[in-house]
C-alpha cells in the first residue's frame, strides 16, 4: 500500500520523505490557505520534493474552469495530479483532462455510486472520505472495502486512495481490505512508528550499551 501525506506544509512533507516512506502527497484549498503562500510555487517546491504524485485541487465548481486551472496545474511539474469533485461538473472535467492524458483524482466521495461513476470515467485515484462519513455515525471503512471488491469484481485500474483517515487504526484497516494507496496527515504518519515496546526495548539496549562503554573506559583507566 502507497503512503501519501495529507498536507501542504513544506516541514511535514520534508521530515515524511527523509524517512523514505513516501509515495505521493494529497492538498486540498483548505491546507494551502494555511500556508499563505501562491499556490504555484508552494505546489512546485512539493513537487521537487516528493517525487510521487502530487494531487492539486482546483479554486472552482465549474467544468470549464476546472479544466482551465487543471490544465495549468499540469504545467507547475510532471508529476501533478489534478483533484476533480464527485459532480457532474468534476467528471465533465475529468473527462477533459483525461483525454489531454491529465491524472485526476476523483475527491469528496462518500458513496460506492459515487466511485463507481469515478472509475467508469477513468479516474485515475478515487478518494473516499472515511473520517468524514466516521463523523457523521456512518462507517467510512465500511465505504472503503465496498469500494475495493466493487472494483475488483469488474478490474476497474482506478486507485482506491483512503482518504481524511484520523488515526493509525484507519490506516491499518485501508491495508487489509486491500485498499492501494492511504493518505495521512503527518500526526498519523508518526504515530504509526509508535509501539511502547520499542521505546522500552530500545531504552534498555541503550542503557546496556551505555554500561559496558563505561565498564571499560573503567578499566582502561586502571590499567593506565
Ligand atoms: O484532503 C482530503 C481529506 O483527506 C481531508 O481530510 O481530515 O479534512 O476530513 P479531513
């Protein structure tokens, strides 16, 4: 399974990929307005930094104008991949881009109609939101693994990319259902490091390490 890092920020995206685990970034108009920067270069230094798809989401609704942005979009970096909306508007577009050979990623999806209407118009990624549906009492990884066998039933080549997953637990469960790709903020990437038996495992080979270093500095000392 892919791992891509659900954020705009240039220090998370930095400290994810010195760790040689990421495969893509997802932004959204909401992470690149807390950057308060121009989309462009904010979006071209992602770029150069994380070689992996970079999904961009364009600043309207409207099928001509999602065309327009993600056509420029495409001309920031090669590897840019243009977000398009679940609407008739989005497929329009993506249809549009897709024949210039544009990679969209289908956004907002919250139904298995949904993906399936992002497959059949050759979406690239399809993105379901699973902390979002989690939120309104659904059961957004129960979305995910429809998703996936729906898909595989009829070898659609759509990715199915989990996405606004809150916590290490959604990770874990996009992988068993076989889910290709899952996008995370940075919080989560770090905490998927986390077990406190590392921490007490590795504290104790320190300590040990520690000891013997002192051990024979000891008795290199004494013996002059
Ligand atoms: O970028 C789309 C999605 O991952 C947003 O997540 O946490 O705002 O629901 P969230």
């Amino acid at each position: 399974m892919e791992f891509f890092i659900d954020t705009a920020s240039i220090e998370e995206i930095r400290a994810a990929q010195s760790w040689g685990i990421l495969d893509g970034v997802t932004t959204n108009p909401t992470h690149v307005a807390k950057e308060g920067r121009e989309h462009k270069d904010l979006i071209q230094e992602i770029c150069s930094i994380c070689p992996g798809p970079v999904s961009v989401e364009p600043t309207v609704a409207d099928a001509q104008g999602m065309i327009r942005e993600g056509e420029e979009f495409a001309t920031w970096a090669p590897n840019v991949v243009v977000k398009v909306p679940i609407t008739p508007e989005g497929v329009r577009a993506l249809r549009a881009l897709r024949a210039k050979g544009i990679r969209c990623n289908v956004t907002l999806v919250f139904s298995l109609a949904q993906a399936l209407i992002a497959a059949k118009a050759g979406g690239t990624y399809v993105s379901p939101f699973v902390g979002r549906l989690d939120d309104a009492g659904a059961d957004g990884m129960e979305l995910v693994r429809d998703i996936c066998d729906a898909y595989r039933h009829y070898g659609f080549e759509t990715k199915v990319l989990a996405a606004s997953l809150r916590h290490p637990v959604h990770v874990i469960q996009s992988a068993l259902v076989g889910c290709h790709v899952a996008t995370m903020p940075f919080r989560v990437m770090e905490q998927l490091f986390n077990h406190p038996m590392t921490d007490i495992g590795l504290e104790k080979f320190l300590a040990d390490a520690r000891r013997l270093k002192s051990e024979l500095e000891i008795r290199r000392a004494a013996r002059g």
